[in-house]
C-alpha cells in the first residue's frame, strides 16, 4: 500500500473516542508493543528497563546450563516466543538468531555475543513497554480528563491515542501515540491528528514530549510542523519564562536530558 493509502481510502476506517470494548485492550497492548519494538529494531534501544535487561541475562545465563535441545527450548519459551508475539509484522522473525543460537549450542566455539546482547535488549523493550501500557491503562481508568481514541480499519483497532487538555497552556497533550507496525507509513499519522483537532476544536493546538532516540517519532512531527523545544519541564507556568513548555504533572519523566519537546498551534 502506498504512504497515502488511507488519504484516498477513509471508507474503511472508523474513530472511536473512549469507547474500548473489554476485548479491545489485548490487541492494543500488542500494537504499543510492537510499535516501539519496530522503532528500536534497527538502532540504538533507549536507556529505560536495565532491570528487565538483567533478567534477560539471568534467563539466557540459566539456558545456556542445560543440555543443548534442553538449551533451546528454554530460550524459545523465555526469550524469543514472548518477543515473537510482538513481532507479527514480520516474515519469520528472529529466525537468523535462531539459527544462530542453534549454531552456537552446537558448538560453543562459535561468536554469539551480539544475537545475545540483541535478545536482551528487544527483551527490555517488550517488557519495559508492556508496563508502560498498563501503567497507562490504569491512568485512563482513573482519571476521567484523560482521553483516548481509538482507529479501527475493518472493526480491527490499529492505532491507539491518549491525550488530555492541558490548563497551563490551552494545548493538547499528547500522551502517547501509536500505530500498528503492520500499518506504518500509510498516511494515518496525519488523518489522526487531524481529527484530534477536529475533537478538540477549543484548543490552541497540539503539544507532546518524545524521546530524542526515537529519530521516526521526531522526523514525523516535524514533518507535521510542529515546532521543536529543547526546554520543558512539569511545573506552573510562569509569565517569565522563556521559551519553554509546561506538559501536565501526571505524564512527567525524570529524564528531561533524555527528551524533546514539540508544539503545533491548530490550523485557522
């Protein structure tokens, strides 16, 4: 399909604003994760979940003990299935690292180092966003300013937004935004925010934090034309400021250095 796809073919895909059937969540979960594993495949991981990072060590540690056959089994069950699951978009997925690992077992002689330093790091990923999710999950159950809205392209959900109007600058905040892997780069990005101005038509605009690492995310919103800022922070505004934006108190992060921030007024 071509990056304009859903532009020219709308028929199909239908807005929903906070209105997730209970059967709903699962598939949402699985396309938050595997967006942000799609994101992180081919650079750098972010430097979140060194906790989950450890425990996949100890379980490739633990697998390596066993007999070879018993050894990959092991590693199936813990490792690679679970990142499998994510990893729907793709033909055959981390089938070279199975070979690989086949290879090594087989004759530990053999370099095995970066498919396993690669394993660790998609492991941390999956897991350190899987938390995410449901943290956030439970945020939109308990705090009733918090919107989401969900896209379904034939009844499937493929993209799922969080957002809230923040007072301290008359914008929406962007909480997440997220797009099934399986539909990158056909336009929806665009139709949604879109229609995010269309649901919030009081608001100045639109206004997010993203991670500096996530290059997609950020070439995406300029694309938007959002303006970028390298100065935000949590607290009440104040009238002298320079520069700087004011996201909500209940989406803040330890890691400003590690962040950036971007706005963009509604169009006239």
């Amino acid at each position: 399909m071509k990056y304009n796809f859903f532009a020219k073919n709308p028929d199909n895909l239908l807005f929903e604003w906070n209105a997730a059937k209970e059967k709903d969540w699962p598939i949402l979960r699985r396309n938050f994760v595997a967006a942000y594993l799609c994101t992180y495949m081919e650079q750098a991981p972010p430097k979140v979940g060194e906790n989950f990072a450890r425990q996949a060590e100890i379980l490739w540690e633990e697998a390596c003990e066993l007999p070879p056959k018993d050894a990959l089994n092991r590693l199936m069950g813990t490792l690679i299935q679970p990142l499998q699951f994510y990893l729907f978009y793709q033909t055959a997925p981390l089938e070279n690292e199975i070979d690989k690992i086949k290879e090594y077992l087989a004759n530990p002689e053999k370099e095995i180092t970066t498919v396993k330093q690669r394993l660790i790091n998609l492991f941390k990923i999956k897991c350190y966003f899987e938390e995410t999710f449901d943290q956030e999950k439970n945020k939109i159950n308990n705090n009733n300013e918090i919107k989401y809205l969900i896209l379904r392209f034939h009844e499937q959900p493929i993209a799922f937004f969080t957002c809230e109007l923040n007072y301290k600058s008359g914008y929406t905040y962007l909480r997440f935004i997220n797009i099934s892997p399986a539909f990158n780069r056909l336009g929806l990005g665009k139709i949604i925010l879109n229609e995010m101005d269309k649901y919030f038509s009081e608001s100045l605009g639109l206004e997010l934090y993203a991670r500096k690492d996530n290059l997609s995310a950020i070439a995406f919103y300029k694309s938007c034309a959002f303006r970028q800022f390298a100065a935000f922070d949590f607290d009440e505004p104040s009238y002298f400021d320079a520069p700087i934006l004011h996201f909500p108190q209940d989406d803040a992060t330890k890691e400003l250095e590690e962040h950036v921030g971007f706005q963009r007024r509604a169009y006239p």
